[in-house]
C-alpha cells in the first residue's frame, strides 16, 4: 500500500483527558473563568480559508481581479481572527489546558489564508494565466479547505465523528504525486514564513525570453500551492487524531451506560 504524507507526518497525539479538558466549559481548578470556544473559534477561521480559497481559484481563473474588495475583506477577516484567536490562546483558563494541536492548528490554517492572499495578489493577470496544474492544484485545495471546515463544524456541533472530512482534506496530498510533486519538491522545505512574504514576490520575473520567464512564473506559483496543499494536510492529520480519540470516548461512554443514548464524552465549550 502505497505510504502518503499524512500517513507518515509524526503528529504528536493527544490524550483524551487532555482533549476533553480543553474543550470544556468548566473552569479549570483555581482559574475563575471558562476554557474559551476552541472549536468554534477554529470552524470561524475555517470558513474564511474555505472563502479565500475559491477567491484565490476565482483570481486565477481571470474570473476576479487581483484588487478584489472581497480579497482584501477576507485578509482584514483573517487578521482580526488571528488576534482574537490568541487572545483566547493566552487567556488565563486556556494556560492550564492541553491546548498544544489547537493551537498548532489555528496557526496551520493562518498560514494557509496567508498564503492564498499572497498568492491571489500575486497573480500577473497581464499574464498568460496559470496552466493545468495550478488549476488542479488550487482546486484541490478548496475542496480540502471545504472538507476541513466540514469536520471543524462537526467538532464544534458536538459531533465527534469527522474523521471521513479529515481524510478528504487529507488526499489533496494526491495532487502532488507522481511526476508533477519532482517539478516543485523544494515545498516541502519551503518555511512557513514564506507564505507570507511580500506582495510581488511571488512572480519575480526570471532572466531569458517570455516562455523562460512563465515558467519561472509557474514553477514558483506550484511550490507555493505545494506549500499550502502541505499545511492543509498536516491540519487534517490532526483533526483525524482529534476524531478518532473523542470518537473512542464517545462509545466507551457508550458501552458504560447501559444502553442510553450515546453522547460525546466532551461537552461543547461554553454550554
């Protein structure tokens, strides 16, 4: 069976307990206030990425510009969620839980809007436009932003069961495979900082005639959308964890009640 990278990415697992303390309501012992709306707060983030991301394919398809009022609302969005999101990060209540992959998770997705403004306001749109990979490759990633967004809703809604979402969003890996992943390998070293690096960046022209330049121009537009496709999948390896672990706790709850209905053993934050 053939191994992917989000088989093989070492994501540190975190223990029931761990998770149902950092997603419940009640204050931790000595802290007078609740534990912050985690999962609400990561599917709000989610579904900007899922709205920049079919901004972004709309751009590179010619089909909006590049200076689009929705583009630059979604950034101011994802900047005002950012603040809001470590605020709750640094809040006093969350300081005791386990709060390692929801935090590691918040910034995975920050760096996935980054990139795909940067990306949208990078496009030459004098230009050629993008050819067929970039087409795939930025398909792939709204539909795995979608499929992620899916599962985070499940979370907040007090569902456990999101582990089909993460495996979507998962195997947009697929579109890296094969012949087109050996054009663009250095994504996989690209730094998370490069997703966001200044406008105009992204399609510096390269020396030689018009087609060098678009290939230059092409190259570098693959490694960044390899570089978010790897973000995207890293998030899903950790939403898979999250939903496998609350789901065992979900039935083991379960099996030890005698028959009642079955009820997740986190309750939603805040209720």
């Amino acid at each position: 069976m053939k191994s992917t990278i989000g088989d093989s990415l070492q994501v540190k697992a975190v223990s029931c307990p761990a998770i149902s303390r950092a997603t419940q309501g009640a204050a931790p012992s000595g802290v007078g206030a609740e534990v912050p709306d985690f999962f609400s707060l990561i599917d709000r983030q989610a579904a900007i990425v899922v709205s920049l991301a079919r901004t972004t394919r709309a751009i590179l398809q010619g089909k909006e510009s590049v200076h689009s009022v929705r583009l630059l609302d979604l950034e101011q969005r994802r900047q005002e969620l950012r603040r809001r999101n470590q605020a709750a990060l640094n809040s006093p209540a969350a300081l005791t839980a386990d709060v390692g992959e929801i935090n590691w998770t918040m910034e995975a997705l920050d760096r996935v809007a980054a990139g795909l403004f940067r990306t949208a306001r990078g496009v030459d749109q004098g230009g050629s436009g993008p050819d067929e990979t970039s087409c795939l490759m930025i398909e792939a990633i709204e539909t795995a932003t979608e499929s992620l967004r899916h599962g985070y809703s499940r979370l907040a809604n007090g569902s456990p069961v999101a582990e089909c979402d993460a495996d979507a969003a998962m195997a947009s890996e697929q579109v890296l495979g094969g012949e087109r992943w050996l054009r663009f390998p250095e994504a996989a070293e690209l730094e998370p900082a490069a997703l966001s690096q200044p406008d105009g960046e992204l399609f510096a022209e390269a020396a030689g005639h018009p087609a060098g330049r678009r290939v230059g121009r092409l190259d570098e537009l693959h490694a960044k959308l390899a570089a978010i496709t790897l973000e995207v999948v890293k998030a899903g390896a950790i939403l898979r964890n999250w939903s496998r672990q609350l789901a065992a706790g979900w039935h083991d709850r379960r099996s030890c009640g005698g028959g009642q209905q079955a009820r997740p053993v986190w309750p939603l934050m805040g209720s």
